[in-house]
C-alpha cells in the first residue's frame, strides 16, 4: 500500500523559464525506507516542499495516506511529520513548551504527551536540555528537537531532509534505528541525503533525481547488484554526471 504517491509533479518558481521539477512521480509503500538523492540544485528540496504543501505546485498531485494534499491538505499533514533542513523552531520557547504546542497543532491527547516526548528525548541524549529556551540549543540539538516534534503525534509517513546534517556519530546512529523501527511498525520514511554511505546501507529504495526530472529508481534487488561490484557512490556519479554506462547495472530501469 502506498503512503506517499507522487504523480507527474511539476513546479516552476515564479520569474524563472524553466521548471525547478517537471513531471515527477514516484511512491513509497507501507514499511519502506526511500532515499531521495540528487545533486546540489537537482530539485529533492522544492520535491519535498510541495509534497509537506509548503510550496504550491504547477501540475500533477501529491496524495498521503488517501488525503490530496490540494484538496484536503490538513488531512494530508495530519498523516505526515517533516523534519526540514534548516530545524526551523520559535526559538524563544522551551524545547517542551515547543513541543506540547506541537501536540496541541496535532491533537495528541494530553494523557499520552509527557510520555511519548520524554522517550524520544531519552533516545536522542536531549532531554536535560527540554527546560530550556531553544535559542541556547546547539545545531545538533536543534536538529534533535525538530525530529521528536516530527514524531510525537506518531505519524504514517515520515519525511526528513538531510536529517543527519549537525548530528554527532551517536545521533545519526540512533536517528538511523529510529527511522527502520518506524517502518517495523508499519509506516515509511522519505528522506533526502548526501550520505550515500547511510543511504546504501539502510534504505529498501533509491530514488535519483538530477535537473528536475527523476532520472532512476532502484530497488532493493538493484543496489544489491550495484554494491556487489561497485558502490552506489560511483553508480551515482556516473549516473549524474552523464557517463553512466548500462553495464554498470542490469536493472533499475
């Protein structure tokens, strides 16, 4: 079943003369981990923005868990949690002042709050910080707010944006076990990364975009066949940088 489908997306920003994506589709399926990779400039962020509505787009749709996100975009956000890459908070609150509003926008009974805050923030290592203004946060700690605010309402679909920028190796680790255990449970998580290394060893499949337009989309069984004589980085490269050659992989097409 699909939780995220993405159908001949296209946005065009407004003084520009060509498309910043055209013609987009793609899907991620209950339980599954997809990666959205790309170079700089490809389009995975402006992706991302029309799909969490954000940004307005210029043709096609973006439908979560059965909700269109044009025309019920409130049914469609309730379905989903979004960690952007810029950890955009109102930094003048407390970590859980932050949070409880963030209960409130997503109606988490007030019963089940305290609990579901305080074990994510036990996981992430932040919870001494909770009680204080998030203004004195670090980067990495900011980034570790944004991903428990993302996951307190408990949401089907999952999206991150360079989720591992400004984390520490224990972090990363532990938002890496969060984002399989997510999908044990019968969700799906749709992240963007640079980090090839992560996105070889924990996703189910690759999306690549490049200049707007998805370029491949690999499946398990492919980066299977990929990493088994290569690695996805140079499959990446070569792909991306017009050099790639069939041979580099059977599939994937």
């Amino acid at each position: 079943m699909a939780l995220l489908s993405v159908n001949n997306l296209t946005k065009m920003y407004k003084g520009q003369t060509t498309t910043a994506v055209s013609d987009v589709s793609f899907e991620v399926n209950e339980g599954e981990v997809v990666a959205f990779v790309g170079p700089n400039g490809a389009g995975k962020s402006t992706t991302i923005k029309c799909i969490t509505g954000i940004h307005p787009f210029d043709a096609g749709s973006v439908v979560v868990c059965g909700h269109d996100i044009k025309e019920d975009p409130i049914g469609a956000k309730m379905n989903m949690g979004y960690v952007s890459d810029d950890h955009a908070t109102y930094e003048n609150l407390t970590g859980y002042d932050y949070l409880n509003f963030v209960c409130n926008v997503y109606r988490v009974p007030v019963n089940q709050r305290r609990q579901k805050i305080d074990s994510l923030a036990e996981m992430l290592e932040i919870s001494s910080a909770l009680s204080k203004q998030i203004n004195t946060y670090s980067h990495g700690m900011k980034q570790k707010i944004c991903i428990i605010a993302a996951l307190v309402h408990s949401p089907k679909l999952w999206i991150l944006d360079e989720p591992m920028t400004g984390l520490d190796p224990r972090s990363a680790h532990m938002l890496k076990k969060l984002m399989r255990s997510h999908c044990e449970e019968g969700n799906s998580v749709f992240f963007s990364s640079h980090v090839l290394e992560v996105v070889e060893k924990l996703c189910d499949r690759v999306v690549i975009i490049n200049r707007g337009s998805i370029v491949k989309t690999l499946s398990e069984d492919d980066l299977k066949e990929i990493t088994a004589t290569s690695s996805l980085e140079d499959y990446f490269l070569a792909l991306t940088s017009g050099e790639y050659r069939p041979e580099l992989s059977k599939s994937g097409e």
